[in-house]
C-alpha cells in the first residue's frame, strides 16, 4: 500500500468507524471538497481511479461497491485487517454469520432469482446482515422481502410509474418510497443490476420510476396534428407556424390514436433531436427549416413517444448532443428507437475540433470503457473510443464552418 498521509490517515479512520457502526462496507462515502492536489494524489494512489467519484459539487467519493467488487468475504477482512494498523486502531473481533442471515438470504434467491448480483453483494455483506436481524428480524425480513419484489417489479416495467405508486402497491403507503431506509435500500438494488450506469446519473429513469406524472413533458418544434378520442388537434402545428415550440405533456399524447406533419411537411424533411437547451434554442433562432425536438438530457417517455411517432414520417434524422458518454448513450437510447445520424457531433466534427474538447471526467471512464467491452452493437462506438482517448466535444463549444451549414 501506499503512504499515509495525515488528511488519508484520516479517511481510513473514517473507514474503520463506518465498518464499526455498520458491519460492512457499501455504498458511498464522501473523502472531502476542493481537495489539495497532493492530497488527491495521496489519495488516487491509494485506492486507485475506478472507486473514485468526482461529483459536480468538486467533492470526491469513495464507492466501497466498486473497490471490494468480486472480492470474497476472506479477501475483505485481509484487507481491513491492513487497513486497521495504518488508521491506529483496533481491529474488532469479526462476528460469526448468523444462521438466520443465511436462511434469509437463500430465501431471497430462491423468491427473486433473477436478482443475481444483489444476492452477491448481499452474501458478501451477510455479517451485517445478521446484526440487523438479531435486532429487528420481523421488520428487517420485510424490508428485503418488499425491496426484491420491487425491485422484480420493475425489471419488466414498460411504463413510467411514480414513486408515491409504487409505495402505494408494495408498502400500502403512498409515502413510504419518498426517502428514508425502503427508498434508499431500492435504489442500491437497482444500480447493482446497472453496474455501467455512472454514479452521477440517476438509476430511478432507467427503471421508468418518477417523481409524478406532471413532469413528463417535451419541447417540440413541428407541424403536428394528432387524434385522440375521435377528435382532431391541431394546437402543435398552430404553434409551429407562429414559430414557437410547444410544450407537450404525457396527459396530451396518452391515447393518441393517430398523428401525422401537416401540409407540404408530410413525409419530407429533417428531424434534429437536441440534448441541451441553449443548442435548442440557437437552433430555433435560425429558423432553419429542421423539425426539432429537445430531449432535456435523457429522453423521457413523452420525448420518445413524439420521437417515435415523427421520425419515420420525416426523411431524415440527426442527433445534436454532447460527445461526452451520456451524450452518446442518449443519442443511442434514439436511434434503437428510429435509426438517426449524429449531427454536429459525429467523429469528422470531432477531429475538427480537438482544440476544444474537454477531458472525460474520471468517474466516467470506468462505465465508458466497459459498454464498449459489453455492446459489440453500440451505435457510436467510433465517437465513444475517440472521445475516451481524445476528450468530448460540449455542446455549446461547436464552432461552424462551411461544410457543417446544411
């Protein structure tokens, strides 16, 4: 290992506390904010790149999920038993596994076997486990019991469905998901079953959980008119011809019977999906003649519904998006929907602009490197590796030149 620094001696005895209280080591834990280089450097070449998080707040966390991943119980009390001595504390004598730990947890697998890395990490954690049953085994059985069933539930879910829903079904409590234990419990099953998900983005959207149904909105520029029980809307395309985007709500498409572009856009034209909002609104500005649909990031489910409807009408369809991996994972998340182009994005605008481009935040790398290891069919996997190795092209950073005007 290492040396030991004064401010790492103090994150190893933070460490120690943390197994104390705990029983175990998951999850995150924060090591500081605007740290010093050479403590960062300390700190890199202790536990090494992947379990490091950098988050937007410039604070720096330590994922216990990615540092002990696929080591076994054995090989994680060697290393607490070389953690120890460098924190100056007293390792505690381990606990003995509870048998009802075990029988919980075969009980669990045998309920929810499609849960396999849960059941790993649980079983690497079954001393924690016992603590808490020894304390609390009716409410601590139910708790795990309720989680998998969730967690079940929604490995099949097809369709947005709310927090409050979700209590209501599984807790018969509209309340109980909305924080405390259940929350947080679901949430660290979910990112178990995503382990390429970065730990900045929210695992909740990958599973189609929300907050409430109000907030699934899309912003689209586009001479839509669409029917819904027996009656024709033409509100979208009104706007669009004023030259203003309209903001569609999953209220306005849920039940949608039929949609079609009006007029002389019928069945021609380009569609251009955009990630941010001042690129969308740049775009509205030119007055080109593109249809335009702002994604907010990751697409929801209004945005894939209007993407699904529009894009086979139109003859042509190109993403505009950072060239970061959640940009190009968004760009993806399109095209397996309708096939689209990368636009202002793609690899040639890429090389053209490697003066500008940004290095690809660490936290990232890990996640980046592996979809492409376990997607052979990943659509960008050119624009992916380029940026991997060169850096990513932000949105607002593009710069035109004559070939890029169309």
């Amino acid at each position: 290992m290492a040396a030991v620094t004064v401010h790492l001696r103090q994150i190893l005895v933070k460490i120690c506390q943390r197994y104390e209280k705990r029983g175990a080591l998951t999850g995150m834990m924060t090591l500081g904010r605007d740290l010093e280089p050479a403590q960062r450097m300390a700190i890199e070449n202790f536990f090494g790149l992947a379990p490091l998080v950098q988050t937007s707040q410039n604070e720096l966390k330590l994922s216990f999920d990615r540092l002990l991943a696929n080591k076994s119980a054995t090989k994680i009390d060697a290393w607490l038993e070389r953690i120890y001595p460098l924190a100056d504390r007293k390792h505690p004598t381990p606990i003995s596994v509870d048998d009802d730990a075990t029988r919980l947890l075969d009980q669990l697998q045998l309920a929810f076997p499609r849960l396999g890395p849960i059941h790993h990490s649980l079983r690497r954690n079954r001393e924690a486990l016992g603590r808490k049953l020894s304390r609390q085994s009716s409410q601590v059985r139910e708790l795990f019991f309720t989680t998998g069933k969730i967690v079940d539930f929604l490995l099949d879910n097809q369709k947005e469905i709310t927090l409050s829903e979700l209590g209501a079904r599984f807790w018969a409590n509209s309340k109980s998901l909305r924080q405390g234990e259940p929350k947080k419990m679901v949430e660290q099953w979910l990112r178990l079953l995503r382990p390429d998900l970065p730990e900045e983005e929210g695992v909740w959207e990958e599973f189609l959980v929300i907050r409430d149904r109000l907030t699934i909105t899309a912003l689209i520029f586009a001479p839509i008119i669409y029917q819904k029980d027996g009656r024709e809307y033409d509100w979208i395309n009104q706007l669009y011809l004023a030259g203003e985007p309209a903001v569609v709500s999953w209220f306005h498409l849920e039940g949608v019977t039929s949609c079609r572009l009006a007029g002389e856009n019928s069945d021609v034209g380009t569609l251009v999906t955009c990630e941010n909002e001042a690129p969308f609104s740049q775009l509205l500005r030119e007055k080109g003649e593109s249809l335009l649909l702002f994604t907010g990031g990751f697409p929801n489910r209004a945005v894939r519904k209007l993407y699904q409807i529009i894009a086979p009408q139109v003859t042509c369809c190109r993403h505009w998006g950072d060239s970061d991996p959640a940009g190009l994972r968004i760009a993806a998340i399109l095209h397996r929907i309708h096939p689209l182009a990368l636009w202002r994005c793609d690899l040639a605008t890429l090389e053209r602009h490697q003066k500008t481009l940004l290095p690809v935040a660490k936290s990232l790398v890990p996640a980046a490197f592996s979809l492409l290891k376990n997607d052979p069919d990943f659509p960008f996997a050119l624009e992916l590796s380029f940026t991997l190795n060169h850096g990513w092209l932000e949105q607002e950073s593009w710069l035109p030149d004559d070939s890029m005007y169309t």
